[in-house]
C-alpha cells in the first residue's frame, strides 16, 4: 500500500486481513467443488457461461483473461463432454457461439450446491451460534463498502 496519512492502522489492518482471509476461502470454496474431470479454466468457464444464452469463444477468452487459443482448447474438450454446444450467431453468420447444455447446467448448479454445503458444515462445524451471527453481520459492512 502506498503512504497514505489519512488511513488508520486498523482500515490499513482490515483491508490487508479481509484480502487474505477472502483469498483462502475462495480457494478452499472452488476445490471443495472441484470435479475431477474438470480443470479451473473449465469449471470457471462454464460457470461465466450459466446466464448467458451465447457467447462467442473470443468474448470468452476476454471475460476469463486467457488468450483465444487456450479458450478454444477448453471450448473443445468441453463440447467434446457434451458440457458446451456451439450455436451459429444469429448476428454473425460466420461465427458460433458456445452454451451450457443442459447437462452443463446440471454440473454448474452441483458445483454451486456443494460449495454451498461445504462452506455451510464448516460454519456449522466449527464456530458457534454467535460467531455465525458475528459473520453476517461483518458480512453486512463487507457489502456495504461493495457500493457505490
């Protein structure tokens, strides 16, 4: 962090615990979901794909930050899964786009579900009823400083 007098030592001690702690449990979330048959970069794309109708490899690749040609290598094994399909673009005739079948569908929601319950027997496991309760409210100020 740069020098900045105007921030205390507990915003500075806040923000540096709240990232850490958020990164591993972000990771200990995504691996307790992960499937087997499926790397990061696929279970993320397809997770980038459930609300959408259609979206073309290269907005993919955009959206998750790697290069089109490693997209369209996890755009291929998936279709090969039966996971994605592509679609002509109705727009664009000579481009297609990739969607969740409805077995993709399936996948992305038991991926939610288990990280979901996962996270749930931890807190229900290991900290008490107001520790719980202590969560949701810093949860309350940790989406409070979310908006604008």
């Amino acid at each position: 962090m740069s020098e900045n007098a105007n921030l205390s030592t507990s915003a500075v001690q806040a923000s540096q615990e709240v990232r850490a702690t958020i990164g591993r449990l972000r990771r200990r979330i995504l691996n307790a979901s992960q499937d087997e048959d499926l790397t990061f970069g696929q279970a993320s794309a397809m997770a980038r794909l459930s609300d959408k109708e259609g979206v073309s490899v290269s907005d993919l690749a955009s959206a998750e930050g790697v290069r089109h040609q490693s997209m369209t290598e996890t755009v291929n094994a998936l279709v090969a899964m039966g996971l994605l399909a592509r679609t002509p673009d109705p727009d664009d005739g000579r481009r297609q786009l990739v969607k969740l079948t409805d077995m993709g569908h399936g996948r992305v929601e038991q991926g939610r579900q288990a990280r979901g319950e996962w996270l749930a027997t931890r807190f229900q496991d290991r900290c008490t009823e107001e520790e719980r309760r202590t969560v949701i409210t810093a949860m309350a100020v940790l989406e409070r400083l979310t908006r604008d």
